[in-house]
C-alpha cells in the first residue's frame, strides 16, 4: 500500500452486475498472486486485465495480449 499523496499504479477488479454504491477497506496478503501478476506481465507479451473469483480458494487471472506483440500459442496449434 503506497502512502498518501503517493502515485500509484491501482488496477481495480469490480463485480460488474453490482450497482450502487460499495466500500473498500479490507486487506489480505496475496504474495502469490502479486508474483504471478509480475511474472506474467515481466514477459512483455501479456497484461493483467482481471481475475475472477468463483468461490474457491482458485482465482484465476485474465490477461490480454500487449498490441503490437505477435505470439504463438503451441498447445494450440494443429498438427
């Protein structure tokens, strides 16, 4: 968490079919997830542009690629 008056580089995740007004202000530790999102975006191909929660103890994390990137996704390919 950055201090007051500090810049800051916030992505917010919202449950979109939620209207009116909400509140923040609850805090967990998720070393995990900030190493995977650093790991995925250090890559330069993918950008962390949400996670969703299913009620399990899994989140998953959605990524979009980079414009201008070009990759190929092996297990995707037919042989």
């Amino acid at each position: 968490m950055k201090k007051q008056g500090e810049e800051t580089d916030i992505r917010a995740f919202i449950d979109l079919k939620v209207s009116g007004t909400a509140e923040g202000g609850v805090y967990i530790k998720t070393k995990k997830l900030n190493d995977k999102i650093i790991e995925i975006e250090s890559l330069g191909i993918d950008r962390v542009v949400g996670v969703i929660y299913d009620g399990t103890d899994n989140l998953e994390i959605v990524t979009k690629p980079i414009e201008g990137i070009v990759t190929i996704d092996e297990d995707r390919m037919i042989n």
